[in-house]
C-alpha cells in the first residue's frame, strides 16, 4: 500500500467513479512496474535493489541525459558525472534482454 501511494493513489478520491477506477488501475500498473524492475534489473545493486520509489525515481527515472538522432539512428547521451550511470545501463540492458512473454 506504501508504494501505490507512492506511485499517485494517494490523490484519490474523484467525484466520478471512472476516474478513481482508471486512477486505482494507472497506479497499480506503476507499483506492478517498480517492483519489477527491481527484482529482474537490479537485483544485485545494493542501494537499489530495496529501493522506495522516491529513491528509483531520483536515482533512474529522472536521469540527466539527451536523446540524440545521428545517421537514423537513436542514441542515449547520458551526462559522464551522473552517479547511477553504470546502475541504469546495467539495469536497462537486463530488461533489454529479457526474453518476449508468449
């Protein structure tokens, strides 16, 4: 329950039923995310792998990066100083590789 309302339910309630179902809904799916990202992603970093959504929101979420277009091709520009440079690329190639549900 912490983490939901973490994630926004803690802006309950609306006036219209639909609203507080698609609200309820939004932020299960955004706990349902956190913790999977944690347990497949970063499950041997220490500091992340028990971490409160604040924490992965700052640490991964919010990074200090540029998404950058050269030769039609996408890449990811993320600042040299930022701490959990490492943290995020290991964490994003585990979920890349992954392999697709069935």
């Amino acid at each position: 329950m912490r983490t939901n309302k973490a994630m926004g339910l803690r802006n309950l309630p609306s006036k219209m039923w639909n609203v507080n179902v698609g609200w309820v809904l939004t932020c299960n799916l955004a706990a349902d995310l956190h913790a999977w990202t944690r347990l497949l992603g970063l499950h041997d970093d220490t500091e992340l792998a028990r971490a409160e959504p604040q924490t992965l929101r700052y640490c991964l979420w919010h990074l200090p990066a540029r998404l950058v277009s050269h030769a039609r091709r996408r890449m990811l520009k993320i600042s040299v100083t930022w701490p959990w440079k490492n943290a995020f690329l290991i964490c994003w190639q585990r979920l890349c590789a992954l392999p697709a549900p069935t």
